[in-house]
C-alpha cells in the first residue's frame, strides 16, 4: 500500500527491564505489517518484557487487537512478558468491549512492568 | 535555386586566341567559387546531383553527364541526375547495379577514376560497355568516385563530344570538381538523414501520444465493447483511414467494431456485408489473424486480391470503392492467448503500412487486449465473490411471527459491491422443536478470502449448534472451539459476535442475549434509547472465554438493533461517528420500522463519511409488533 510507511511509525526505546514499541498515526490493514515486522525484530532481540504503547495512536481497529494477541502468543510461547499501554480513550474502551482487558498486562502512563 | 550559369572556360586552345595559363587558372578559380557557392545552397541529394549534372558539368565543358548516389551497403547506383544524354541511355542507365569490367563500378569499387580519352580506348578497354559509352557521338569519357573520407557516396560520368586528353592539370581539375560535388552529397544526405530522424522522431512521439490516449480510453468506466468501439474511432483518421475490432466468442470471430471518418463510406461497408455476407468457408483476414495470433502486414493490396475476393461485378466494384491499399491486422494477445484482431487499412489517404510498424500497432492491440482480459477477470472475481457473499449471507429472513426483522449488509465501498467479500454477516434462524429464533451479528477481523471463509464456518457453526438445542452462551463456546481447531494456536483471527434466542409470548419478545467481545447492542423504547452492556470475551482466540446471558424484553413497539464496529467506527470530517450519535440517531428513529431504522443507520453513516465507508457494516434490527 503506497505511502502506509508514513501513516503508521514506530519508536523503540531500549531500557533495562523493557523494550517500548511506541506506534504513532494509523493502525489498519494497510500498516499492520510495518507494525508486525517491528514487533518480530523486538521479540528477536528477546527482551525480558516487550511493551506494545498504543496509546499515541491516532486510529487504531481491530488490526491493532491483532497485533497484540500475535505479540501475546509470541511472548507466552518464549516465556517472556508482554504489557500493553492503551490508555483511558478509545483504544482502552475497544479492548474493554473486546473482553480481552483482564488478560493482559495493562500499564498506566509511567508505570513500568 | 536562381543560380547563375557559370561561364565555361573551353580548355582548349584556338588558333589566334592564345589563352595564357594564368588566365585559365583564374577563370577556373572563379568558377569553382561560383560552383561552391550553388552547391552550397542545395539542401537534398537530388539537388546536387543536378548541380553536378548541369552547372559542374558545364564548369568542365561536359557534353553529357550523370551523377549517382550509392546507398549505404548496398551494390546499386542510383541516378541523382542525368543530362546530355539523348535517346533512352538516360532511362537505361537510372539504376545501375556495380559490374566489375565496367568504367563506372571500376571507379567506384576501386576509388580511383576511370579516364577514357577517345573512342580507341573505350573500345580497347571496354569493349562491351563501348557500344553504349560512345553512342550517340561521344568519344571521351571521366568516371570519378564520390568519396569523402572513407564515406562511398557514388560517382559522376562526365562525357564528351571530342577526345579530351586527361592530363595531369586536367585529371586534378576533374578530380577537384568531384570532390566539391562529393563534399556537398555528404552534406546534404547527412542533412536528409537528419530530416528523416527528425521526422521519424515526431512520428514516435505522435504515437506514444496516441497510446496514451488509447490506455486511457482502455480504462474509462464504460463496457469493454464500448471501450473497443471508442477505440476504432480514435483510431480512423489519426492513424488509418478505416479500423475495425474482432473478438473471438468461443468457436467463431466476431466484428464488434468499424470505423471511417466519412459516415457514407461506413455505409458503403455495411450494404457491402449486407450485400454479401461472408460464407464459412471464405478466408477473412481479421478472422485468420484472431484465431492464429499470427499478425499480417500487406503494404500493399495488389487489384488480383480484390478480383479474387469478388464474387461477382457488383461486389468486385463495391470492394474497389472502400479504397483498401495497405492493410496490418494483430491479434489481441494477452498471457499467450489470442482475444480478437485489430485491423487498421490506408485507403484514400495514400498511406502505407509496414513490419516497421508492427511493433506500435502490436502495442496499441496488447492495449485492448490487457483490458478485455481484466474485464474478463473482474466478471470472475464478480462471480467468486457473489458465489461466497451467498454462502455469509441470508437470501432473505424467516417470518418470525409477532416480530419484524431486517438485515443490511454493505462492503466498505459501493463500487465494491459486486466483488467485496467481507468478515461481516448477520443471520436469523429458526430452531423449531424448541420454537424460538436465533439472531446473530458478527465480524470476523480482517477481509479477503481467509476471512470468507472463517465468516463461513462461524455462520455454519452457529446455525449447527442452534438447531442442537444448545443455548446462546453454549452455542457460542462450541463456535469459539470449532475457530480455534480450525486456525490452529495462531491466533491469526478473531470473531466479535452478538448472540441471541428470541421467544415470542402474546406480550412481546424475549431475547437472551451473549456477546462475545461484540459492540453493545441499542435498545428502543419509544423515543429511548438504552444500551445492553453485556460483557463477554471476543470469539476464536482463548481456550475459554467469559460470557454472561442477558434477558432482553421488547414489548410491542420496542426495537433493538445489534451492529457490527464499522457504525460507531465509520469515520468523516468531525471525527468518529462513535455510539453516542449512534444512540441519538436511533432515538431519532422512534416508531420506525425494523427496516426503516436499519436503512436509517447506513445512510446516515455513509453521508458522515462522504458517501464512502472504511470499514465494511452489518446491521440486525428486531421489533417486536
């Protein structure tokens, strides 16, 4: 999809304990894969806990649900952390009516795993 | 050219009239410049060679002379001019192929000029060209190469009344002339070759233009028929007077188009087809190259084809009078297989068809034919997409008495209609032995044909598990595992699904209700709205997942509406539609029909995102009568 590199970016920030994945602009069918292949280089680098921050998101749908049941699935089978930043907006609401909040490790702003 | 006659110095010496060398040499001198001057401002080959022919030859005091071009590689001489030369010498000797044994060829093939100063020697040394060299009175003869370089450009006779003795001054004179003439043709063809590139240049760019055109045409919103019609047209005249298109339709060709600028002359081929129709056994140009993918250029249309063509007088006559001269017929070709032919003809305008120009008209045919075979591909995929839209959808939903139902389904766009399969569906269903009804609405994340058919299996399943007896939240337990056995541990996707049992009693409706991680649904109450917040884990991913049933009871009058995210997610200039114009659109709706609020809902969704939708939207509305 032509141009979809620059509707969805994604930031890494290496810490101790963690490694963030901030993803900024749109997350759709179109720029699911940019996401997916940054969060395949994360787990390749195989961090003790990998945190997926939605929550500078300027859309997201169900393609974001999908990245993080991936992730989820990659960390359980390595047996490594997943947390999740998604906010008290409308990322946080689409989790919550998915039904999926309580099976994740959800991180207020700040909060560290 | 206006040029000057250039005063001709007589080399020879006259009793009484002693002309000194100097005054030779200075009328030479003159008379160069002169020549230098008018070969100077001829532009084409033909032009110096009549230069040579005419003011040269004078120069030199020639009694007859031709001067010949030699084209690049080839052992021809062709005459530039002729002149002098009474009798049918002239038109015998226009084209002269190289003959070593012959004063010409010689001095082309050698480099070196052939000088034959008096009939003795022609005789002696060409005895079979002599009869030809000394005709008509003369004697002596000069045969000088045109060279510049290494460039062999042809070569100039000079001939005489007189013997002329070839000296040395006058070997180097002749020679000197030679090489002015031969430093102009060099010139000029280099000119003329730059015309012709130029030209060649512009008839390219002409073309491209033209193929541009044509692609565009290729892809304008009309019925590929329509496109190739258009396509005949544009094009007669601008690059053929007549143009036509055929089609293969499975066993036999058919002519879907025609074309000529002069309606009349489209008339005349029509009464002529009319007149007489081709007979199965008749060889038709077209028809051959549609079925054998092999192009035929005819430069040009000899009369015996068309005498042999003619079934009669009448016909023979009528055929003559469409004009055809020069005829190029492609196949359409596309992936290998050939759809049809494109035949251009010249007629009236004289113009003629080439191989040169099977490369351009190949293109233009590939144009056509890449547009037929998508046109083909879309009415498959149009196909495939109606055959499996069947299978996630139903045709149309059971009566439920006491109850009015209405489904919608749209893809995310509307020209999408006819080839989108989405993830989205919405169902009623009948579970007799226990007399309720099932109702679900669903979304299956992601499109494509993966999706399809996860859409399928959710459909299927919950039908299966319906007519099994088994409660909403059960039945969406055994649909969660049949998903996870059927993807595997992938978790590569994911349903949201709203589930209910409907019962009808003579006061209005009940609906036990589960959602597994579907959005909430909308409850009407005359003009109020409520939401059913029933909490559940989305479909096909974790082993078990939490649902709760909830009763929902609509009295007479009362209308709940199930939907799937791409209503609340449907996004315009202010934003998301979002659940809360949602509520305030439905409390619009008081005392709407079921169908009225679900037609309600998608035009008002679709006008908030100008008349396009992102997502694709299923909607399910229940009212109780």
């Amino acid at each position: 999809m032509t141009g979809s590199e620059a509707l969805l970016r994604v930031h890494r920030t290496s810490y101790a304990d963690r490694l963030e994945l901030a993803l900024l602009g749109e997350l759709d069918n179109d720029t699911l894969p940019i996401a997916q292949d940054q969060v395949a280089a994360a787990e390749a680098d195989a961090p003790p806990c990998l945190v997926l921050d939605l929550t500078q998101l300027e859309y997201v749908d169900s393609c974001g649900v999908r990245l993080v049941l991936l992730a989820q699935h990659g960390a359980g089978e390595a047996g490594r952390r997943l947390a999740v930043r998604l906010g008290h907006g409308r990322t946080r609401r689409m989790f919550d009516v998915l039904g999926i909040t309580s099976r994740l490790e959800v991180l207020d702003a700040g909060e560290t795993p | 050219m206006g040029e000057a006659p250039v005063r001709v110095p007589r080399p020879r010496r006259r009793a009484g009239a002693a002309v000194t060398g100097e005054a030779l040499a200075r009328s030479r001198a003159a008379g160069f410049q002169q020549l230098t001057e008018q070969l100077s401002r001829a532009l084409t080959p033909a032009d110096i060679g009549r230069l040579t022919a005419t003011t040269a030859a004078a120069f030199i005091g020639a009694d007859g002379c031709a001067a010949y071009a030699r084209r690049d590689g080839e052992d021809v001489l062709e005459a530039l001019h002729i002149s002098g030369f009474v009798g049918d010498s002239a038109r015998r000797f226009t084209r002269v192929s190289l003959h070593r044994g012959r004063p010409m060829s010689d001095a082309v093939l050698s480099g070196e000029p052939v000088w034959l100063e008096d009939a003795g020697q022609w005789h002696a040394r060409y005895p079979e060209m002599a009869p030809f060299g000394v005709a008509e009175g003369h004697e002596a003869t000069a045969c000088l190469p045109l060279r510049v370089e290494d460039r062999d450009l042809g070569a100039v006779v000079f001939s005489f009344y007189r013997p002329r003795p070839f000296d040395h001054d006058e070997r180097e004179f002749l020679g000197a002339v030679a090489a002015l003439c031969a430093q102009a043709l060099d010139r000029a063809r280099l000119y003329t070759a730059e015309l012709e590139a130029r030209a060649a240049a512009e008839r390219e760019r002409d073309r491209m233009a033209f193929l541009a055109q044509a692609s565009r045409l290729m892809e304008a919103p009309l019925s590929v028929e329509e496109r190739l019609r258009q396509l005949a047209d544009l094009a007669v005249p601008a690059i053929a007077d007549w143009s036509a298109v055929h089609l293969v339709r499975g066993s036999h060709v058919e002519k879907v188009a025609v074309a000529h600028p002069d309606p009349a002359k489209l008339a005349l081929a029509e009464e002529l087809e009319r007149r007489y129709p081709r007979t199965a056994d008749q060889h038709d140009g077209a028809v051959d190259v549609a079925r054998s993918g092999v192009p035929v250029v005819l430069p040009e249309v000899p009369d015996e084809l068309l005498t042999a063509a003619a079934v009669d007088a009448t016909h023979l006559e009528l055929i003559r009078s469409i004009g055809m001269r020069s005829v190029i017929v492609v196949p359409l070709l596309v992936r290998g297989r050939s759809l049809g032919a494109l035949t251009l003809v010249h007629a009236e305008s004289g113009g003629r068809f080439g191989v040169e120009d099977l490369t351009f008209v190949g293109q233009l045919a590939a144009t056509a034919a890449v547009a037929l075979d998508n046109a083909a591909l879309y009415e498959q995929q149009r196909l495939v997409a109606r055959t499996l839209q069947s299978a996630l959808l139903p045709e149309e939903l059971p009566a439920v008495p006491g109850v009015s139902c209405a489904g919608r389904y749209r893809p995310p766009s509307p020209d999408l209609t006819e080839v989108y399969v989405g993830g989205d569906l919405y169902d009623v269903h009948e579970d007799p032995e226990r007399g309720r009804w099932a109702l679900t609405v669903a979304d299956v994340c992601g499109k494509g044909p993966q999706a399809a058919a996860l859409t399928a299996l959710v459909r299927h399943t919950i039908a299966a598990e319906v007519r099994h007896g088994l409660g909403p939240a059960a039945v969406l337990r055994r649909l969660n595992a049949a998903m996870r056995r059927q993807q595997g541990d992938t978790r590569a996707r994911f349903a949201t699904v709203a589930h209910g049992a409907l019962t009808v009693d003579p006061d209005g409706v009940t609906i036990t209700l589960v959602n597994g991680g579907h959005p909430p649904g909308l409850v009407l109450r005359g003009d109020r709205v409520a939401w059913v917040e029933v909490p559940g884990t989305l479909v096909g991913v974790y082993p078990d997942i939490d649902l709760t049933e909830t009763e929902v009871r609509l009295a007479p009058g009362d209308l709940l509406l199930l939907y799937t995210d791409g209503v609340t997610e449907a996004r315009g200039e202010d934003g998301f539609f979002g659940p809360e114009r949602l509520a305030d659109l439905v409390a619009s709706l008081a005392g709407a029909s079921a169908d009225e609020v679900v037609d309600g809902v998608l035009t008002a969704i679709t006008d908030f995102q100008d008349g396009r939708l992102r997502d694709d939207v299923a909607l399910l509305a229940v009212r109780a009568e």
